[in-house]
C-alpha cells in the first residue's frame, strides 16, 4: 500500500515569491493535516482536514498561507508571498479518523522550502 | 511555546549503553504517542500509551505514562546505530488534538 505522497520534496525560491506543496494521503484516510517542522524541532500543526472541512486552522498564518482538500483527498497548501521565516518541512499526515485517543499519524517525507 | 518539554535537546552515547528520554507537561493527556523520525523522512509511530502508569515494551524500548498522564519517558536498553534518530513524543487531549514536543535528538556511535 502506498505510504502519503508529498511534492516537491525540495524548494528553493526567491522571498515575495508563491509556492504551493502538495499531498496525496493514503486511501481512505478521512483526516489530513498540514505540519511546519524547524531543524531540529518537533512538527507544528497548520491546519486539520476532516474529509473536505477544515475542522481546525486555527494556527495556519491566513494572511499569506492557504490550503485546500477540495473532493477529500488530496491537498494543496500554498504560501503568497513567501517570506524568509517560512523556510522550513512542511509535512503531510493522515489518519483515519482523528476522533481517537489512539490514531496513528501517518506522514510523507516532507517538502524542504528554501526561501532566500 | 510548547505544550510538551522533552529532555535533553540532544543525546550521544556509545553503542551499548542505555539512555532515557523524558516528555513533561502540565497538561493531562487523554494518551500519548512517542515517534521517531530520521533525517529526510516523516515521523514514524512506535508506541501509544493510554493509561496512567501504564508501561509498554517494544524489543529494547520501554515506554511508560506517568500516573497522572502528564509525562512520559522512553528508556532504550543497549542502544544500537540504528536507534539514532529524532525521538518525539506528542499528546493528545480530550479534543483529540495532537501536540508535538521539539524533540531529543539521539546519536549512538558505534
């Protein structure tokens, strides 16, 4: 079974610039989120899906970050402009349901942004 | 600021030895899940526990919750290269949000 499929797996871009990540969850996954991880630190959500609603964006910057899941399945996250502070991982999970005390998180590689 | 305070930052050690990882809040948590991850890929799930004072074991990885849900500690036991990694842990409160620590960073060398 295909693990989450994320691209680019690295970005360089110049600051002011757009970027967009996107994620492909495992099948059937209902739940999908969006998480900023800094070296060295630990991952920070920006936004919850649960199927096609964003059931928490609450710390997503909505002044420059947006994302979609528009049919519940795959997902886009784009940042305009970027900012030099936005270099970073930004990872994609899944899970089956997030209303669970024991659901597993299932995350793809990561996409590297670079904004110089 | 984050809701889990994991200790150390960082952590080297020769092969063999054992090492102890600790993940505290002030927070209660409904469970909490410990993950490693490596460079250039996702965290991966190694254990959840859910229950208060509850110890799990995984080879040589043992896992405990504190009894008042609020911490929690991964304890290896003759540490190996492949242990090295980026351990975290993350809890999860009764909204079922899940918080991630920063992380400790582990490195045995052979």
């Amino acid at each position: 079974e295909a693990g989450v499929v994320q691209s680019p797996r690295y970005k360089i871009i110049e600051k002011k610039q757009p970027v967009a990540f996107w994620c492909n969850p495992i099948s059937g996954h209902n739940t999908l989120y969006w998480y900023l991880q800094n070296l060295g630190q630990g991952p920070e959500l920006l936004i919850r899906y649960e199927n096609e609603e964003a059931v928490d964006d609450s710390q997503l910057p909505k002044d420059r970050f947006s994302a979609e899941r528009l049919k519940g399945v795959d997902s886009t996250l784009k940042i305009q402009p970027a900012e030099l502070g936005d270099s970073a991982v930004y990872l994609c999970a899944s899970s089956t349901s997030s209303a669970t005390n024991t659901g597993e998180l299932f995350f793809g590689e990561g996409s590297r942004l670079t904004v110089l | 600021t984050q809701l889990l305070e994991q200790s150390p930052q960082f952590l080297s050690i020769q092969e063999g030895e054992n090492l102890t990882v600790y993940c505290n809040s002030s927070s209660v948590f409904s469970s909490l899940q410990w993950y490693r991850q490596e460079p250039g890929e996702g965290p991966v799930l190694l254990v959840t526990v859910v229950t208060g004072g509850e110890v799990k074991k995984l080879k040589r990885l043992t896992f405990q919750f504190g009894d008042a849900r609020k911490d929690s500690s991964l304890h290896i036991t003759a540490a190996q290269p492949g242990d090295t990694g980026l351990y975290l842990c993350a809890g999860r409160s009764n909204d079922y949000k899940l918080s991630f620590g920063a992380g400790t960073t582990v490195t045995v060398r052979a």
